[in-house]
C-alpha cells in the first residue's frame, strides 16, 4: 500500500501523518481509485476539489504523490486550524473548512463521514 510521504515545504516544513489515517481517508474517498472523479468534481485518490487541489501545489489530479500530498498539506492545515482535532479536521475536509462552525458539525451526512472514517481508520490500526 502507498505510504503517505514525509515532505518538505517552503511554508510548512516536514509534514507527517500517521499512514492509518491518510489510508482511511483514501478509503472512504475514493476506496484507492486514483481516476476517481466525484459528482461534485473533486479527484483522484483523495477526492480533493480543484481549487483545493491548486491550493495545496496539485498541478496533476491523477499524479498519486502530488494527489496525495495536497491530500496531506490539506489535512495538516486543518488540525492546525482545529487545534488537532482529528473529528473536526475530517469533518473539515468532507464538508469544506467554511462549513465546519464554531468547532462543531451537526449535519447528518458529516457525522456519517467522519463516524466511517473513524471505523477505517481503527481497522487500519488493528492491521
């Protein structure tokens, strides 16, 4: 399976996450296909939206290590932005950082995400 890639960025130095959770999030996305393309037009193996994607340095959607590490760089921007949240940096990336109010979610489909994510995530650990 693709490890999750220890980088260095200009802006935000080595970034690292456990490969349990960029595997879970893989999972739910896009279940490892990087040609995934979403009703709502997001891409690749993490299913991130284009203006996301361009964001976080993805010049090729379908490229896995580019996809991959702007998945990265954006998850890492989340819990910072969370204070380390890991329920509400997923909810975050499901639902887009100006849903997620106040530190809290309480859309059904959210809770469904990040509850699923949670459950990969914790096989992935067991494994």
């Amino acid at each position: 399976m693709l490890k999750p890639p220890i980088m260095r960025t200009p802006t935000h130095g080595i970034i690292t996450f456990p490969p349990e959770l960029v595997h879970a999030i893989i999972r739910q996305e896009s279940n490892w296909n990087q040609h995934a393309i979403s009703n709502n037009k997001a891409l690749g193996l993490m299913q991130l939206m284009p203006g996301t994607a361009a964001r976080f340095g993805v010049r090729n959607p379908f490229d896995m290590s580019q996809k991959v590490g702007g998945g990265v760089r954006y998850l890492h921007a989340l819990l910072g932005h969370y204070h380390g949240d890991m329920r509400l940096a997923v909810a975050a990336y499901y639902a887009g950082e100006h849903r997620i109010h106040s530190f809290q979610y309480s859309n059904a489909e959210v809770i469904r995400y990040v509850q699923e994510v949670r459950e990969r995530y914790l096989q992935e650990l067991s494994n």
